[in-house]
C-alpha cells in the first residue's frame, strides 16, 4: 500500500524539498489520532526544515456526525488559509466538536464564526471532505492514523521514540 501522490489540494506544512515527507490519514475523532498529534507535532518540532507533513481527512461515520462535521471545519477553514491553526484547534479540543463547539474553534483560530456555523448547517464542505474520505479507501487507508514516511507505511508504535528513530534512519540513509 503506498499514498496517492501529494497534489496542490493536499494539506501540507514543510518544505518540499524536506528529506523526510510524513503523510498521516487520521480522523479528529479517533483517539489514537489524537494520541500521534502530539506525538507528530513533537517529531515535527525536532527536525525543523527536514519534515514535510500531510495531513489527509478519513473521517468515520459515526451516529452523532461529529467526525465528519470537524473535517468540514478543518476545511472550512483551510479555504481562507487557516487549516493549520484549526487542525490543532480540533486536536486539542478532541470530544468537543459538535457545532457550537466548532464555532467556538473558527473564532479560536481568527475566522468568522457565523460564517463557520453557515458552512457546517449547510453542509458547504462535505462534498470535498466525501472525497477525500473516498480516496484514502480507495488506496487501502482503513483504519486512522494510518501514517507513511516517504512513502513507506510505517507499521511501529506512534509514540516519540520509534517514530524518532524511523526518521533518524531514513536521514542517515
């Protein structure tokens, strides 16, 4: 299994010159996901320059629609150029995420709150998040966090340590 190639409608942070691209398919509402945020917002920390990060939206589907609504804020937010700030901002507030919490995190981050709420009633976004669902299981993605260092899935623990060292060992290579 490897990821479809990185394209202008990926989100990405990082040179893409970087040595190492770490590609993640995660949900804002798995727990395991938002165990590897800190965990790759510290290895990204580490090795400034050297990490291009993508991150791409699986969210499940889930009885109360929270998974999805949070990556249609995320994209939201990436259409006026703030998805790295709400990417966190749904992280950090994992479990909050229906819509008044949403809201909450577009006036968090500097964006329009009302216009936020419009976007998640309306439903504006979940035709892209859809797609991007579609295309991670197209490419095998079925469970989150799913991550690829260069374009190899990394099978270990995402914890600090092992994800430092897989790192270490393809810029020693």
């Amino acid at each position: 299994m490897t990821p479809t190639p990185i394209t202008e409608h990926d989100h990405v942070d990082g040179p893409a010159d970087a040595p190492v691209t770490l590609i993640e398919y995660g949900d804002y509402e798995c727990p395991y996901c938002v165990t590897a945020f800190s965990v790759i917002d510290g290895v990204r920390s580490a090795y400034p320059g050297k990490i291009r990060f993508v991150y791409r939206h699986v969210p499940k589907s889930s009885a109360d629609g929270f998974s999805k609504q949070a990556a249609e804020a995320a994209e939201f937010a990436a259409a006026a150029g703030k998805f790295w700030p709400m990417h966190a901002e749904l992280f950090l507030r994992a479990g909050e995420h229906d819509l008044e919490n949403l809201v909450a995190s577009a006036k968090a981050v500097g964006l329009d709150p009302e216009a936020c709420r419009k976007a998640l009633i309306e439903k504006t976004f979940a035709p892209r998040v859809r797609e991007l669902a579609t295309a991670a299981i197209r490419s095998g993605i079925i469970g989150t966090p799913t991550l690829f260092l260069n374009g190899v899935r990394y099978e270990d623990r995402v914890e600090f340590v092992p994800l430092r060292a897989a790192i270490d060992a393809i810029l020693a290579a």
